[in-house]
C-alpha cells in the first residue's frame, strides 16, 4: 500500500457524481435506508474510472499490484454502500456516489474486503446526516467533513493514512505490523495482503536484485575479474532499480522502501556473509551520492 494524495473535491469526479440522476439514486436509497438503488455503471463510469486510474496508476488501493490488463479495476467503497457485514443489511445507504467513498481495487481485493468495515471502539453510524430540520444534509457526506470521524476503522484507507507508518515487508515478503498496529493487522488479515500469488510475486522482485548482485560478485572475483570501477558502476545499476521502485507507478512501493531500510535483512540475508560489508558500504555510498 501507498499514501494518496486524493483532492476530495475533485471538480470532474464530483461534477459526474452529483448530476441530478444521480442525486435521484442517493434519494432513493436515503428514502428506503438501503444501497440498492446504486448502479455501478454510474459509481463507474468512465470518468471515475479515470480520475481513479490517474489517482493510483492502474495499482490496487491495497496490494498494489497493476490491474490491468491482467483483469478489470474495481471501483470500491470504502464503506460498504449496501450491507455492513455482521451489523446490518443497510450499509452506508448514502455513500453510494460520494467521491471520498470510492477507492480503485483488483477483484481479488475487492472480493476479500466484501463488506467488511470492523471498528475499533463504538458502534457503527448506520444513518444518513440531517439538518435541524430533518433534511439530508448532503454536504456532511464527504468522509473529512466530521459527520463519519465519529467512526474508528479498523481498515486502513491509504487516501487518510500513511501506510509506511504501520507496516512493513519481513524477510519472505509478507506484510507485519510496526509494532502491532492494530490497523495494519486487521487490514492484512481481512483483505488477506499476504494471499500466496502476492507472497511469490512480491518474492520475485527481492530475489531478481539478489541473484543480479551475485552475478556481479561473481564476475568481480572471478577469472577474468571487474575493475573497482566497473564493479562500482555495476553494482549502481543495481540500486537504481531499488530505488525506481518508490516511483508512484511501480508495483509495491512499500516493499522498495523497505529494501532500502531493511536491506540487511531483505537484500543481504541471501548472499554469503563475506561479501555483506562491501556490498553495504557501496550501497550507503550509493545513497549518500544521490542525495547530495
């Protein structure tokens, strides 16, 4: 997962989300307090589609793996629009087309969160805001305006929390809580971010940098032997492709930074012990290169 930075008040996402047909649906669902008049041909339409895709490159909001083309992208809410699993059959009735709502999600993701939406403390708001007078209060529905701050999920939404701040890649590859976050543990445990296809496939891009530094270790003491030069300059190579991986477009940006910050553990834990000083200390003076 990666923070992301969403401007809750998109002009072209809510400028589709708030036409008059589709105010009718949050009015009917608001009369009958049940999600069912939403469709998902307008929560994802093209246009929303779009400023999600813009928003998270293609990537799963949660295990951010590139959706396409490998299969459709999912236009998830983040609270569940028409049932709250082991709370009601109602949901978040109002929440259908609000913007602040909508995440973009693989179906693997999609499908493990369902309509999970655990608390931490309190009990759910199962009602739509009103005014004094009784009326829907509609501006009170985007998630930052304090009518649902009330709630504590238990789910991390990485559009409100920092995901680098909760959890972390071990050794295998697999998500653990910083300090048993309780966030970071329900989110692993309930969207299932440590399912085996992603376990392989995240393990596939730490043994890729393992098995290329070998190669160059080999080729530095081998018959015909690298220079310091040519060794140093092969070895960069290297780390620049860690680093690519904290671009916003790249899959796993988490498991990047955690490369660099647990290198010891994720890079060097492969490689004969011998060679772990050397290739630490070109790799901190790679670091300490590019940030001059």
């Amino acid at each position: 997962m990666r923070y992301i930075e969403k401007d809750m008040t998109n002009p072209i996402a809510r400028g589709r989300l708030e036409l008059a047909n589709y105010r009718t649906d949050v009015d009917s669902s608001i009369a009958l307090k049940k999600g069912s008049a939403y469709t998902s041909a307008k929560y994802g339409h093209d246009i929303i589609r779009d400023e999600l895709n813009d928003l998270y490159f293609d990537k799963c909001a949660f295990c951010e793996t590139s959706i396409k083309p490998a299969a459709t992208p999912n236009v998830e809410h983040f609270r569940p629009k028409a049932s709250i699993s082991g709370v009601n059959d109602n949901g978040y009735y109002w929440l259908g087309y609000e913007w602040s709502n909508l995440l973009l999600a693989c179906p693997a993701c999609n499908g493990a969160k369902g309509t999970k939406f655990p608390l931490h403390t309190g009990t759910h708001i199962i009602n739509h805001p009103a005014d004094a007078l009784g009326n829907i209060d509609y501006a009170q529905f985007p998630q930052y305006q304090g009518y649902l701050t009330k709630e504590r999920p238990l789910l991390i939404n990485p559009e409100y929390w920092k995901p680098e701040k909760l959890m972390y890649f071990d050794y295998f590859c697999k998500l653990r809580p910083i300090k048993n976050n309780i966030l970071a543990i329900t989110t692993i445990e309930e969207i299932k971010l440590n399912r085996i296809p992603l376990i392989i496939d995240r393990q596939s891009k730490v043994d890729e940098i393992v098995i290329r530094i070998e190669q160059q270790i080999c080729a530095r003491y081998g018959s015909d032997p690298l220079t310091d030069n040519q060794y140093r300059y092969q070895l960069n190579l290297i780390f620049k492709d860690i680093i690519s991986r904290l671009d916003k477009t790249a899959e796993y940006t988490l498991l990047g930074r955690c490369m660099i910050e647990r290198f010891d553990e994720i890079i060097l834990e492969d490689i004969e012990p011998e060679f772990h000083k050397e290739i630490t200390d070109h790799f901190i003076d790679f670091l300490n290169n590019i940030l001059i």
